[in-house]
C-alpha cells in the first residue's frame, strides 16, 4: 500500500551518478586496467620532519577503488617515526598490509569511553582502520625503540604519549624485546 506522501521515484538519465565526489565510469568505457594500479610502486623520500611518507592511492590514481568504500596508501617509515594520529579518510576503512618491519598501530573507538585498540604487528600481517576514527602507526621495527630503548623511556611517558595503560606499555615492551 502506498502513501499518499510518498511518491515513486522517476529516472533522471540526464544527470551522472556521483559517489563521494567522484563521477562513475561509463560502464562501457570500463577496462581490465581500471582495476590495477602501480601507484604505490615506488618508495618516497621520509627525509622530513614527521619521518613518513604517505602515497595515496585513491580514484585518481586507482579508478577501481571508485564506490568500493575502501581506502589504500603507501606508507615509508624512517626508523623509529610515526604516523602520527589522524582521520584522513572518513568514508572508508584502512586496510594495512605491511611489507616489512614491524609497527604499533592503533586507534581510538568514538564512543564514550574512547577505547584504544593497539596490537604490534609484522612483516605479512593486516590490520584494519575502522572508517572515521582517529588511529596512527609507529615505526618499532629497527632495533631498539620506543619500547626498547637502553635506559627505557619511563612507561608514564608511553602512557600519556600513546594512550596506553600499564599492561599494554609492558606486554609491548615484551613483544619488541623477543624481536
């Protein structure tokens, strides 16, 4: 039964069909190379202050990646730098995949409690960035850092910079010292 307030919906084929922000393809103009990048082929230069370099690969470089609602970066780490916390993408997942090294990487739930979820992982490994919230990734993997570091850096200080408790600081401490 239909409503009176409700109207049918009439086909508008004079406008194209946008997703956030970008125009679709033309379904007949698709290509088995729409769907393969080399985009983030090539290392970038980490020689700045933050010691990171961020490749994104988005639909101007990716034209498949267009309404599949998932975002993908090349990230190049210095030794011991950071990504540091941020939402640059809050439409979409972040799905890492990590090549080599090993990293901290986390992020902070939007609900009241602000929950943080932190795991290290390492070369092969995935972690996925739920869409808009804040979360970072921390380079751990040259030798000793933060949580290895000779004299250690005090837990307090790891605590308040990370957003960490006491147990996460000494089981990360742990996990870096078996490397």
């Amino acid at each position: 039964m239909k409503h009176k307030w409700t109207k049918e919906p009439k086909e508008d084929t004079t406008q194209k069909l946008h997703v956030n922000g970008f125009p679709c393809k033309d379904p007949a103009q698709v290509q088995a190379s729409d769907f393969a990048s080399d985009s983030l082929k090539k290392p970038e230069n980490t020689s700045n202050a933050l010691g990171v370099a961020v490749t994104p690969a988005n639909v101007l470089t990716f034209g498949g990646l267009n309404t599949q609602g998932v975002f993908t970066a090349r990230i190049d780490f210095a030794p011991h730098d950071l990504n540091p916390p941020h939402v640059l993408h809050p439409r979409a997942p972040e799905i890492l995949f990590l090549a080599k090294g090993t990293l901290l990487v986390g992020f902070v739930t939007s609900t009241s409690d602000n929950k943080l979820f932190a795991q290290t992982i390492k070369a092969g490994e995935l972690f996925i960035f739920p869409r808009g919230l804040v979360h970072f990734q921390l380079n751990v993997g040259y030798g000793a850092a933060l949580f290895a570091s000779t004299p250690p850096i005090d837990d307090a200080v790891l605590e308040r910079a990370l957003q960490l408790n006491a147990a996460d600081v000494q089981r990360l401490r742990s996990l870096i010292s078996k490397t």
